[in-house]
C-alpha cells in the first residue's frame, strides 16, 4: 500500500489452493467472522472461488487481529481436508 492513497473499505484476498471461499465464509460465519465469497463477483463464478473480500470498516481495530487468526485457522483447516494423502511410492 503506498502511504499517498487513504481512505477505502475492504481488501481483496485470494484464498490458497484448494481453498473455496464459499466454504471458508460458511466456516467462518460459525466463528462469528464475516467475509464475502468472491463467485458473486465474477462473470463466471467459479474464477471466484479463489477470492474473497474482507471488510474491516466496521468493526473496532482491536478486534482485526482475531478476527484474522480465525481466518488463517479456518483456511488451514478446510486445506488439510482439501490436501490428499502422499502417495506410497511404487518400488517397481
């Protein structure tokens, strides 16, 4: 962020591989965080996927850094189940 511009709302945030937005919002909203999924943003909503928006306009600074945590938790967490298992290597 360059310290000319101020102002704005939101962040634009990409999820990491294997993470769908849409699951990680309906996660979150179980642990009383907020983010809009990216598909209704997009022509084609599944480019979306990849993609969410976080507003921190309306809520108290101290409470982003939490907030934040349990989203990096809620990402970790859908991830792992995203992630298969290693592969045994074939000895042939």
């Amino acid at each position: 962020a360059s310290p000319e511009i101020t102002g704005g709302s939101s962040f634009w945030l990409a999820t990491p591989e294997g993470v769908d937005s849409r699951a990680l919002s309906i996660l979150l909203k179980t642990r009383d965080v907020l983010i809009e999924p990216g598909h209704p943003f997009f022509a084609d909503p599944a480019r979306g996927a990849g993609f969410f928006r976080l507003v921190y306009s309306s809520i108290s600074a101290e409470r982003i850094p939490e907030g934040l945590h349990r989203i990096a938790a809620a990402m970790a967490e859908i991830g792992a189940r995203a992630t298969p298992p290693p592969r045994e290597s074939n000895p042939a």
